[in-house]
C-alpha cells in the first residue's frame, strides 16, 4: 500500500472514530435531567462532555439557583410567539428563555414548542410560580416527544410538547425554554416559536387582554356602590373599564375629600352626557359619593 492512501485511511479511521465518540455524546446527554444536582447527574456529564465542561455546567446550574426572571413576554390562548435560546443551553437555567401565563385553577393548557432553526434541539418545562428562580416549582417537562416543524438536521432530535395538562391552582406559571444540544452543524442562538392553549389573559372576561386592559381586574359588581352605598344604577363598561372603576381611580388619585366628590361629579356628568346614566342616576351616584368616607 502507498504511503499517501495508508495516511488518508489513518485519517478518515481516526475521523470515523471522533465522529463515533460525539455521537455517543451527544445522544446520551441526560436532557431530562432534573435541575438538583446529584452524584449521578455529575458523574454522567462528566462521562459525557468531558469534566472540565462538566464542571462548568454544574457551577452555573448551583448558581442559577437563585436570579431574578428576565421574561420574554406573557402567553396568551393561540398567539404565536416568537423567541431565541442559547445554543446548546441544556437544562441550564442561566440559558433559559422564560414566558409567563396566568392560569386558573382546572384550566387544561397545552404548549407547543417549534423550531425555526431545523438545528435546535427544544425543550421546555412548566413551573408553578414567577419572578426568580428561587420560587419556581416544576411541574411537568417535555422534550423529543412532538413531530418536528423542519426536517431533522445534524442530530437535532425533536421538538416538545406539553399536552393537556391539568392546572393545580389559579396562580402565574413559567415556562422555560432551551436548546438542549442543538446539532452540530450549527452555532449562535436557535429560534423557535411557542404557542399555549387554554389559558386566559383576560383575568375579568371583559374582551380585553390584561396586558392592554386599563383595569385587568374590574370590579363587576351589577350597580355602582361607592363605601357601601348602593346607588342602584347599573355598573355598566366603558372600554374595558366599569364604573366602579372609573370611581375607584378618583378615589385613589383624590388628596382630600373635595376633590373626590368633584371628580365623580364630573364623571357622572360625562356619562349623562353620554346617555348610559339618567339625570336622575346622576344624582344618586353623586349623593353617595358625598357621604363616602373617602379618602
Ligand atoms: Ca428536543
Ligand atoms: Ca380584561
Ligand atoms: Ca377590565
């Protein structure tokens, strides 16, 4: 055999041999890992990326123990939202991109990760809780179990999805996002698309989300009732906002007493003007706002 085809043979064997190695790395990563850090965990990094990028990852996951949450935005029923993760995240919470949603006790939600990047390798986990790490309880998780958006590239695996899955109480959720270990063709943040069902971002079912909602939680008593007097007049919505409302912004925003009555007044005779209350309405609501305790 000639020197130069036994050195191309040496070459593509040593070739086949590396490539055979970070294969086995790669699809052997513990994805699901869970977030404590334990003996095995560590032993199995170790085993799989080397110890100094083992150690590496295990001090950022002891440091991600505690940090306040930079969120990319809230999910709302059936938006798409768009978001880019740090390549080859893992299940770091350093790398994490996190949402939020506002669920209700029995609400069934479903959440679907897609990649843009045919490289990205996605996976999500839901956590009851919000703003920093430290308060976050993790729920469920997903990973490789949904069909994928873009054909597989590079041992990018599949993407997540969260199924129906049952809220335990009416509370704010996260959920994080990462490129666990994306292919190998590839570098630099990984973009994808996350969309939720069966929540709500209308806290007070007024047909306006709470992000663009004057007041996301409106007081829908059936009459405008100032300090416990009832006025009997109907607490009727102005976009988004009830009378009650509108009263309680003058209750909050008045220095005395005075100014109290007199911003009701002029509120009043706005929706007289406007014809959802009568003259006569006018004058209960007034009334009531004179003898009000406030502030
Ligand atoms: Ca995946
Ligand atoms: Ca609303
Ligand atoms: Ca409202």
């Amino acid at each position: 055999m000639r020197t130069p085809r036994k050195l191309f043979l040496i070459i593509s064997c040593l070739a086949l041999f590396i490539f055979s190695c970070t294969e086995e790395k790669n699809t052997q990563l513990p994805e699901d890992a869970n977030l404590t850090t334990t003996s095995d965990f560590e032993q199995s990094l170790i085993n799989k990326v080397g110890s100094e990028t083992a150690t590496q990852l295990i001090e950022d996951l002891n440091d991600s123990a505690r940090f306040p949450i930079n969120y990319d935005g809230q999910l709302c029923p059936d938006a798409v939202n768009f978001g880019e993760a740090v390549y080859r995240g893992f299940s770091n919470l350093n790398n994490a991109d996190f949402w939020y949603f506002n669920g209700s006790a029995g609400d069934v939600v479903s959440i679907q990760v897609d990649r843009v990047s045919c490289e990205m390798d996605p996976v999500m986990r839901l956590y009851l809780g919000s703003g920093d790490t430290s308060s976050l309880s993790y729920l469920t998780g997903a990973d490789d179990n949904n069909g994928q958006a873009c054909a597989p590239a590079c041992y990018s695996f599949a993407d997540p999805k969260i199924n129906g899955y049952v809220l335990p109480v009416t509370a704010v959720y996260t959920v994080a996002i990462w490129d666990f270990a994306g292919g190998f063709c590839t570098s630099g943040p990984q973009a994808y698309s996350v969309v939720v069902t069966g929540n709500s971002c209308d806290a007070d079912g007024d047909g306006c989300n709470d992000d663009v909602d004057p007041h996301p939680n409106s007081n829908v008593d059936p009459t405008v009732n100032i300090d416990g007097c009832d006025s009997g007049v109907d607490n009727v919505f102005i976009d988004c906002s009830s009378l009650n409302d509108l009263i309680g912004d003058c209750a909050a925003a008045a220095a005395n007493h005075g100014d109290f009555v007199s911003c009701v007044a002029h509120l009043a005779n706005e929706w007289k003007n406007a014809g959802l209350i009568s003259g006569r309405d006018k004058g209960k609501i007034q009334s009531c706002a004179a003898r009000a305790d406030i502030p």
